[in-house]
C-alpha cells in the first residue's frame, strides 16, 4: 500500500501539480486520484479525503488525510529524508523554506491574473502593475538565493528542491503568458519545462479531459515554448512492433505512429499521453530505442 494524492485537471491545476512533483520528481510512490474542478466531482472525491477541502490531498496508507501542499510537503520531507527534498545545507534549506512559504503564500496577482494553463501560449497578455510587481519580487528573490546559496545550476538552491517544486506552476505561468523576465528568470523557466517530471505531467494534462472554458483567454496564441515533443499520432488498430503495453505488461488495445512505426499500449490515456510528449515517458523510449 502506499500514498494516495487527489488532484484536479493536470492541465490547470496549480497546487496538484506543485503536489505530484513531489512524488515524482524525488522517487517516491504515489496513486493519483483525478476529479475535474468546477465539478461536483472534486467535493466527491475529497468525502475519501476527509477533512481536505482542496486538491492536492494526501490520503497516507494508514488513513490519514491531510490538506495544503506545503503540510504535505513538509511531511514528505520527514518521512523520507533520503528523497534529499530540502537542501541539506543548512543555509540553503532556510532560503529554500523561505521561497516555498513566501510562494504558498503570496504572488497573488500574476496567479489571479495568468491562471495556469498548460495547454496554450499566448503571445502576450498586457500584464497589469501588480502582476509586473510579482515578477520583479520573485526574479529578486530566484537571484538572491542562488546569490545566498551559491547554486549555479538549473535550480535556485542547489539541487531540485521543494523551492523549485513550489514554483514551478509560477514558470508555466511566465510560458504561458509570456510574462517579461530577464534572461536569468528565463533560463530557470526553461528548465522547468525541460524537467521530466514537469513533461509528464503536462503530457497528461494535454490529454486528461476537455479545455475548461473558465481558463480561455482571447489573447493571440504562439506554441509552446517548451522542448518540442517528438511527432507521433494516434492510429487506430492494435498491429504493433510490441504486443505487450510498455507500462503495464499488459495486451496491446490502442496505438500511436512514430517515424512510421507502431507502437501499442493497453489503454487510450496512456497511449495519448504518450503521443502528446513521447520523450515524456522512459519506458516508451527505451521501446522505441530498442
Ligand atoms: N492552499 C492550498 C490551495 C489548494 C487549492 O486551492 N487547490 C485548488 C485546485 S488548484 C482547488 O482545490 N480548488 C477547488 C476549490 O477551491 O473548491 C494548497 O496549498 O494546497
């Protein structure tokens, strides 16, 4: 047995993304749980979540639920100090508490404004005073803790960390939007949409219901300024390289075409997501590899 995370639309709900890159993106197990926001479906699922209101909700395997990403982080951080999910650095762990705190807590204009959503880009969005107030505190915060904290890779504290997972959906936000940053903030946006946890999981959001009109915007759209996923399609028929699903072992039912070649899964969603990003997905890439 093990965790159980509810989540809502992958392509637009902020704070679930925020809690399945903690499961993802360090090693650790979980089952997901997906109902549709704006739905009687999310208020449903949470009945099993019991007292959570909002998505994420951790359900533990011995039946405690509990709410707030940060809490959940906090608590997977302890539970598993070898996930390295804080830095271990003294220092750098109390920068990157600050930044997951100040996140959880604020930067409330871009996130009112440029709600999340990761099945668009938008060529610009005539950002307001306090939305370019958010991106200059936050591009003074990124700099000042890899200023603090000495980090000169992709992340702002050393290595991926709970900091990064805190602002990931916020780098989307400057992707879709299009949001003017400097080109340091525009180096870590682009890491996170390289990052291959952040790829699976937009990979899944492209494909996992219907656009949710609350999010359309009429801004002039541009493509997605993350990599470019490998051009494959859905087919139909089940006559495949592979008669077993790379994922589950399981029969072929459903079939995408990549370079002219078939590939085979055991259920749509998984066939389309990989479709949607094929590099996504290791254990299809070392399919088509082999
Ligand atoms: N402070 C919460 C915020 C969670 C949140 O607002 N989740 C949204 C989805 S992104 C939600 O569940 N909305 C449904 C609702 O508020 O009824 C956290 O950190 O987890």
């Amino acid at each position: 047995m093990t965790y159980t995370l509810a989540i809502g639309d992958r392509g637009y709900s902020s704070w679930s993304l925020r809690g399945w890159l903690l499961f993802d993106a360090f090693g650790l197990p979980v089952s997901t749980r997906l109902a549709r926001l704006y739905t009687d479906e999310l208020p449903t699922l949470l009945k099993e979540f019991f007292p959570t209101r909002t998505a994420p909700a951790l359900l533990f395997p011995d039946g405690l639920a509990i709410g707030e990403s940060l809490a959940i982080a906090e608590e997977l951080a302890s539970r598993h100090p070898e996930a390295g999910m804080w830095p271990a650095d003294p220092k750098a762990r109390a920068v990157a508490r600050m930044l997951a705190s100040e996140m959880h807590a604020g930067y409330t204009a871009v996130r009112n404004f440029c709600p999340m959503n990761l099945r668009t880009s938008y060529e610009s969005c005539n950002p307001p005073a306090d939305v370019l107030a958010d991106l200059d505190r936050v591009q003074l915060m990124w700099a000042w803790a890899r200023e603090t904290t000495g980090a000169t890779g992709d992340w702002l504290c050393g290595a991926y960390s709970i900091a990064d997972v805190f602002f990931a959906p916020l780098a989307t936000r400057i992707a879709t939007y299009n949001l003017p940053v400097g080109p340091e903030a525009a180096a870590y946006v682009a890491a996170h949409l390289a990052h291959p946890s952040f790829r699976r999981w937009r990979a899944m959001g492209l494909v996992d219901g219907a656009d949710q009109p609350f999010y359309r915007r009429d801004y002039p759209q541009r493509p997605w300024p993350g990599p470019t996923p490998l051009p494959a399609r859905a087919v139909e028929g089940t006559q495949t390289e592979n008669a077993l699903c790379p994922y589950s072992g399981t029969p072929v039912t459903h079939a995408l075409e990549l370079d002219g070649r078939r590939f085979g899964f055991c259920n749509a969603f998984c066939r389309d997501k990989t479709v949607a990003d094929p590099e996504a997905w290791p254990k299809f890439m070392a399919l088509y590899r082999s």
